[in-house]
C-alpha cells in the first residue's frame, strides 16, 4: 500500500457534496465529513502537480482560494499499525471476534473464535448491526444444514453459522473487495471448503431451499430483497435480519408478516435492531433480547 495523502478542505455544508464528487473523479477515494468542511483521501503517489492543480481549481470554481486547502501525507506504516491496534478482540453471542494478530484474553477462552482480518469489508464484529446477528445465531443454525448469506462482507456470518455446526454456506456480496476477503477470512478459519462466496447479490443464487438465510443490510437496500430473500428459505427455515434502526421495527415487521413471516426473537444494541422470523410463526413470545451486546 502506498502512502495516503489527507487533504483538509474548510468548504459551506450546501458545497460539500459537489466537491466530493469531482474529488472522487479526481481519485480520491475516501471522505469524512467535519464540523467545516470535508477531508478527502487518496493514494499519495496521485499528488502530483497536474492533481494539485485540478484540486485549485476546483476551489476557484467555489470561490474559494488554495488556503482553505491543508495537505498531509499519511505513512503506510502508522496508518496500517494505528488501524490494527484499533481492532481488538470483541464479545458477541457465544463468540469472540478477533483479526488474527491479536490475542484472545484467557478469560474468553470458552468463546468460538472467530478470526477475522477486515481488509477494506465492513464486518469486523465491531458494528452493532453484526453483533446484533451473531447473538440471535446461537439459537437458530441448524445442524447439518445449508446457510444463505446476503451481504456476506467479511464472512463473518457465514463463518460463525459453520463454526456452530451448519454443514455449507453461500455468501454473496456485490462489493468485489468482499468477495476477496470473504474467501480469505474463510481459509483463516479453515472452513474454506463449506463456504462459497459469490460475487452478486441473490441473483447470483439458483439454489433455493436453504436451512437458515442471514442478511445484515440497511433498510433501504433490503426491504426490497425481502421477496427474494424469503424466498430461498424452505418453508420451515428461520430468517434472521439486521441491519435495521430500532425506528424501523414496525415498518420491517409489517413486510414480513406481508410475505407470511412473524418476528420470533428480537434483539438490540443501541440505535440498531434485528430479529429472527418464521414462516406463519405469530408475534414474538420470547423476551427480547437487549443491552450491550454481551
Ligand atoms: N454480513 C456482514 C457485512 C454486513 S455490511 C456483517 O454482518 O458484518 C452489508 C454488506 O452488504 C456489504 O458488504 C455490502 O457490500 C453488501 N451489499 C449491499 N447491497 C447488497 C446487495 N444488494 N446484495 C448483496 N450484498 C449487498
């Protein structure tokens, strides 16, 4: 990986989606937003003086001189070490996620480890929204039985539900860097042989009839794969969904039960919601599951 060049730009809120979108056709390929303005990311060896120039000039457009403009190269070194010592060992469920660089502290020693290195996939065990999926899973996996998982990102789904006996897993991803790093993360857990990630999203599944489908995916993207999703299930499979705002418990809820689903188990961590649905199953009956993720 080459060095990173940071580049802090002081530009209005209205200004600031505009400049994104000519950065990223510039190359930059990364963005946070901040209290003033926008700092854009790319890799070094692009800051050339023909870059710099475009970057000026897109300021100027804006009425906005160069000095709203602060440059930094970011060594390669300290960005990879700060960002690895930002991951650490987590608790979810019966599991402990961790990359494969750290150590799993003694007391969670009775854990399944789970190891997975992030790469450029989201899906460290970090975000709510997987911790949410790993917890409901204990109860759910069938033994022996055939796993989908939509949105697979690092695997880590799809290897946990191995881990806790499923027999084979699907896992598709449309993010091509998920695919790459579903495999990888597959082998590192030596469950290669039983998951297959595809690169698509349920499209790129023929097979139906599977014992359990997972998918951890914002609202606006998975409500409408519902249809498709459910329909990859056998009638008795449960279905587990997160990646839901407690906000939008009702509105998910009343689709399932549109497409002959009831919610039967449910748990939240902070803004973030999930549950497990059965085909004619009626409201809940289970407490919810709630809390800190533990
Ligand atoms: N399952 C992982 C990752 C969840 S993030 C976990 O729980 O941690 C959601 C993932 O869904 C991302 O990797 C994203 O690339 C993928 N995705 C987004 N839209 C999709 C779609 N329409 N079909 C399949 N995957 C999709």
């Amino acid at each position: 990986m080459p060095d990173t060049l940071r580049l802090t730009l002081s530009i209005d809120d209205d200004a600031r989606e505009p400049l994104v979108a000519d950065l990223s056709d510039l190359g930059f390929d990364a963005f946070e937003e901040t209290a003033d303005g926008v700092v854009a990311y790319a890799p070094a060896p692009r800051w050339d003086g023909t870059t710099r120039e475009a970057v000026a000039g897109l300021l100027r457009q804006r009425g906005l001189d160069a000095r709203a403009m602060t440059e930094e190269i970011v060594p390669d070194q300290d960005w990879n070490a700060q960002w690895e010592a930002s991951l650490q060992p987590i608790e979810a469920g019966p599991f402990v996620v961790a990359p494969s660089w750290t150590e799993v502290p003694p007391d969670l020693a009775g854990a399944t480890v789970l190891r997975i290195d992030p790469k450029m996939a989201f899906g460290t065990g970090y975000h709510e929204t997987t911790r949410i999926v790993l917890r409901l899973l204990a109860d759910v996996v069938p033994a022996g039985g055939r796993v989908l998982d939509v949105g697979t990102g690092t695997g880590v789904l799809a290897i946990a539900a191995l881990r806790l006996g499923a027999a084979s897993a699907v896992g598709v991803d449309v993010d091509p860097w998920s695919v790459t790093n579903g495999r990888d993360n597959a082998a590192l857990n030596g469950v290669e042989d039983a998951l297959d990630v595809r690169e698509g999203s349920i499209e790129a599944v023929p097979e139906d009839g599977f014992d359990l489908v997972v998918s951890n995916i914002i609202r606006s993207i998975l409500e409408p794969l519902l249809p498709l999703l459910v329909a990859k299930a056998r009638p008795e499979a449960p279905v587990v969904l997160s990646g839901l705002l407690a906000t939008e418990r009702e509105r998910v809820v009343g689709v399932m039960a549109g497409l002959g689903y009831g919610l039967r188990e449910e748990a939240s961590e902070n803004e973030w919601w999930g549950g497990v649905w059965l085909a004619g199953a009626r409201g809940s009956g289970f407490a919810p599951l709630t809390g800190n993720g533990k």
